[in-house]
C-alpha cells in the first residue's frame, strides 16, 4: 500500500471522530445507504445479547467476541478499540462488581462518547482510556482477558499490535477478537482505498498471515472459532473494481468475518 502508516492513522482516526460525534452514520463511503453499508457487518446479532447497549452501538462490528471470551466473573477485560462502550458494556455485566473492564480507543471523540455513556447508565466498573494499539498505556500482565472488534486490521503495524497484546496479559490469559481477513490477495483498487480501510476493508490481511502474526507474538492455542463470509456492495467499491465477481478475477480474492482465540503462556 503506498498511504504512510501515518496517512493511515489519520484516515481511521478522522473517519472514528465523525461517527462518534454524529456526522458521519456507521457506513464506510461517503454514500451511505442500505445498498453500500460496509461497517454493518452482523445485523441484529447483538438484539439478543445481554448488557447490549443500543446507544453504543455504531454498527461497525464484524462479530461478537464476548459470546466465544469465556468470561468469568471478577476478571481485568482489556476493549481494545473500544468505540462508543459496546463490548466494554456487555463484558462489565458478566464481570460483575468484583471485576472491571478497560476500554482503549485512539480517538479522543469516542472516548468521550463511551465515558458520557457509561456516567449515564451509572456504570462503575467500567473506564475509557487514550491510546494506540501499537502502544497500549496499561501495565504488563494486567489483563486476564483481551477483547477487540473489527479494530486490528485497522492497525497498520499488526505484529505490534499482537505484541502489546501478549504483554499487557497475564500468563495463562487470553484474548478473543473478531477480525476482518482476506482468502487471497486484495486487488490493488481496494487496497489503496483510505475509505475502505477505515470501513475494516482494505486493511485486511491474508489469513494465514493474520495467524503466523498472533503466533509470533508469542500466543499458543491459537484456534478460529467462527467464520462468515463478506460480501462488499458494488456501491462502495472503488472506481475501477465493478463487482465482487471483477474483484476476484483481478486477485482471486474472498473476505472473511472471523472469530479467534489465543492464548498467552
């Protein structure tokens, strides 16, 4: 890609403060309808899920990590772009009074949004922090539980980003995320866009890569737990890639919604 990590940054960043002060709705183009929403990725998905909170929800997950964390009550729960609080609020119920959850989140407007949401509900088990992924502000072997959702492959250095999270674990911890990877190569249209990769698009590594990264970090157990497939509407793709099926004639390429757990030794 030829966007500067920096360039990158500033694209998500700008792109994350437009949506938590309400200018931007949860879509990842500038056309934001039914046809070309993106960063809707799982529906109703949390409808059913206990602790979900409607006013911090976004729509720019692609899974639902706490159902697969294994949370446990009394636990340290690290969110890491932790946006409006939504997996942070559904993970301080099942933590209860005696545990606490820490969301971290690099832009400034959703980590207001997350604290005025939680002062609201008069929750206290629960804070925001400023950070970066790449340089998580929290102590080593801290946390018992790392969370994430569609937020690393947003992270231009991943195996940072992996590396921050085995530091900031306890040993025998562990982490959920729900990621974006691809099946083949992007085609160079999408992997250019800025837009798309703020949308947890064009961010998105090959799987087998995504794993050896996790695995370098020193994770073991490493295991997929869920996987569904994600189709792009023609409307948000980029000038020059018409369609999905023109997408994989020109890489071979397929993207996945997919669900992993790893653990820290």
């Amino acid at each position: 890609m030829n966007t500067s990590n920096n360039e990158i940054r500033e694209a998500v960043r700008a792109k994350y403060a437009s949506l938590a002060e309400g200018t931007t709705s949860g879509c990842c183009t500038s056309c934001c309808d039914s046809d070309s929403d993106v960063t809707n990725m799982i529906g109703d998905a949390y409808d059913t899920v206990e602790g979900y909170v409607a006013e911090a929800d976004l729509q720019l997950g692609c899974g639902v990590p706490t159902e697969h964390a294994g949370l446990e009550t009394g636990q340290t729960v690290v969110d890491l772009g932790s946006g409006a609080g939504l997996d942070a609020f559904v993970a301080r119920r099942i933590v209860g009074t005696t545990g606490r959850v820490i969301g971290v989140d690099f832009a400034p407007e959703m980590v207001a949004k997350a604290r005025s949401n939680a002062e609201a509900l008069g929750y206290d088990n629960v804070s925001f922090i400023e950070g970066d992924i790449e340089d998580l502000p929290l102590d080593p072997a801290s946390a018992d539980v790392v969370l994430s959702n569609c937020v690393l492959n947003l992270v231009p250095d991943k195996a940072r980003a992996f590396s921050e999270m085995h530091r900031i674990l306890r040993p025998g911890g562990h982490f959920t995320v729900s990621d974006i990877v691809s099946e083949g190569t992007l085609p160079d249209p999408i992997q250019r866009s800025a837009e798309l990769y703020a949308g947890c698009v064009a961010g998105a590594l090959e799987e087998t890569d995504y794993l050896h990264k996790i695995a370098s970090a020193g994770f073991a157990d490493v295991e997929v737990l869920s996987r569904r497939e994600i189709k792009i509407p023609e409307k948000a793709l980029p000038a020059g890639v018409t369609s999905l099926a023109n997408a994989a004639a020109m890489g071979g390429a397929r993207l996945w919604s997919i669900t992993v757990r790893g653990v820290r030794g």
